[in-house]
C-alpha cells in the first residue's frame, strides 16, 4: 500500500488542501474525510468541496432562432465561449443552455469566438452531426459577418487569399505566413463614418481568426481588436504582413503581451498566513454540517484564494468584438439574425 496525500490532488499549495480536509471537504466514498494522515485504499472515490470562480460575462440572454428534434440554433451573445474551457464552465453556451433551458447532450457543429457573436448550430443526435458536418468539410455552407473595422475601408470589393498559420501556437494567435492554410475572405463595405466602416464578409474557408488575421492583413483591423489590433504586430499593425522584425521576434512580442502573468492577481498576505495558522496540527477546526449542499453555501468563502484578492478591472473590449455571423446556409437550409445595433448606419 502506497501513502497518498489525498489533500494535495488538483489543489494549488498542500496546505490549502489540508485545511479543506479539516473543514470536512473531502469526501472519501461519500464518507466525509477529516484525517488529514488517511491512506487512499484501491478503487477510492474522492471528492473536494471547492469554491469555484468563472471569468465574468454580460448578462445578455441566447435567443432561440429554430429549433426541431434534430437541431438547435441560437444566436449567441458575445463574451461568452460556446463550451468548457478554462474556468469558463456554467458560463458558456452549453452552460447557459444546460442550466437556464435544461438542454443537454448537444453537439457542437461550428465554433465561435468567445467575443463574437451570431448564428450557432447544435445538432441534437448523431446523424444530425454527421450530415452538417459533412456538408460543412465539403463546403457547402456560405458563410455570411459583418464586422466594424478602424479606417475608411474601399468601395470596392476586396478579395484576401492570404495562408494563415499559427504563430503562437499555446494561446491559439494565428498571422498570415506563407506555409498556412489556404483562407478566402472577401469584404464588401456597407457604410463608413469617416472613422471606422461596417463591412460585409464572406468567407469561403473557415481558418481560426480568419476574419480578424485577413481584415488585419488588408490595413483595416477590427475596432478594439486586443489580440489583432495593436501595434506589436508593427507600426502599422500587421498591414500586408509587414512586422518591422523577424517572425521569432514577432512570436515573442505577442507571447509576452497576452502572456497569462498579466492577469494574475496578488494574494493578500494576511490570507497566506492565515492558511498557515490553520494548516498547522495544532489548530483545530469544527468541520461543516455533513452534506452541506452548494446552495447553503455562501459566496464569499473564506479558503478561496480568488474571493480573497482584488480582482483587475476588466476592459470592454474583453467582452465583445464587433464581429457578428449574420448567416449560415446551403441549398437546403438557411439561419440569419438581425443586424447588431453598432452595425446600424445612424440617421
């Protein structure tokens, strides 16, 4: 038999977990566990009660555009992403709808940015799945957005075949580089106001940030684009690929700019040493109630490191890009939403 420190599985620091353990949030086999000194036996179950914190996002609802026994299709907010990732869970699209709507066991059929908004497609079983995407790998599907972009854009009809790849691979940042995918873009403008120009787009392709890297490549970035529009792609901003540096330093700079680091919040001192005294043998704990259910719960818990740090403010732009997906279809079907209000050429 091998000595396992129960408290220590997915927990930042041994001492956080062992307090838990004192507190009665273990659970070993649906047995509340507060011996810190327990030897996990084969085939144990064990469950942490944890505070969990999820990024923050606007409270806007997911309007129903159709649905029948075989698929499901909203138009999606911005702000939230479309399924699990990172400490986005409840709130995301499957989240909300799993939740708020009690729909489950939905397939995703396309994706779209966390900050994008428009039409998504759900499949509700397997061979709804497998036909969409079929359709969807042999291109079938016409693509339609429309998105806001900084400059006067040109009243003619613009074309961008740039190859797009990866240049940050870890955080998913794409640039136009000439071993890429094959991507077709093409941007109609629908009005301008002198300053910024709301603009029509097809694609053809559907390469991660493909509309961000080729509206970026053609010198008329999204507005308020954090990860495309910004001058550490170069003074110009990534215009005709044009960087000013080498591609690794390119890599280098963006890494560093959107590096994580940046948003990490500093722990408050006290709430370290305070985790300390309780962790120490000498301190006892009163354990909670057993079965303390989620509800009871308050939202400030006094272990979570997150409820005991000033959290940095988070910029509006975080929560939306001002690029929609206005419409999806083929031959045999056809989804579309309204037009967003900031695409709305005012009187």
């Amino acid at each position: 038999m091998m000595r396992v420190d129960v408290t220590s599985s997915r927990l930042s620091y041994r001492g956080k977990g062992k307090v838990a353990c004192k507190m009665g949030r273990i659970y070993v086999n649906g047995e509340q566990m507060t011996d810190v000194d327990y030897l996990l036996r084969n085939g144990d179950r064990v469950d942490h009660w944890a505070h969990r914190h999820e990024h923050p996002i606007r409270d806007l609802p997911i309007r129903v555009i159709s649905e029948t026994d075989d698929l499901l299709v909203v138009e999606k907010p911005p702000s939230l992403p479309v399924h699990t990732c990172g400490q986005y869970a409840i709130h995301t699209v499957l989240g909300q709808l799993r939740v708020n709507e009690n729909k489950t066991g939905l397939r995703v059929l396309h994706r779209l940015d966390r900050a994008t908004s428009g039409v998504l497609l759900f499949a509700k079983n397997y061979e709804t799945d497998l036909e969409f995407k079929t359709t969807l790998k042999q291109g079938e599907w016409s693509k339609e957005y429309i998105c806001k972009v900084d400059g006067v854009f040109p009243d003619e009809e613009q074309i961008c075949e740039q190859p797009i790849g990866p240049l940050v691979i870890s955080m998913g940042i794409q640039c136009v580089r000439p071993d890429g995918k094959e991507a077709k873009s093409r941007f109609r403008k629908l009005w301008t106001d002198g300053t910024h120009s709301v603009v029509q787009v097809h694609i053809e392709t559907g390469r991660t940030h493909q509309i961000r890297v080729h509206s970026q490549f053609l010198g008329f970035p999204i507005v308020g684009d954090q990860l495309y529009n910004s001058t550490v792609w170069g003074p110009t901003k990534g215009k005709n690929a044009e960087y000013g540096k080498s591609f690794e330093e390119l890599c280098e700079d963006v890494r560093n700019t959107h590096k994580s680091e940046n948003w990490h919040e500093k722990p408050n001192p006290e709430f370290e040493l305070k985790m300390e005294r309780l962790a120490a043998d000498s301190t006892v704990i009163q354990p909670e109630p057993v079965g303390f259910h989620v509800d009871s719960r308050p939202e400030f818990d006094e272990i979570c490191q997150k409820c005991n740090v000033e959290s940095k403010k988070v910029p509006e732009n975080h929560y939306q890009l001002f690029l929609h997906c206005l419409k999806y279809q083929t031959s045999k079907w056809s989804f579309e939403t309204e037009i967003p209000e900031w695409a709305v050429q005012k009187a």
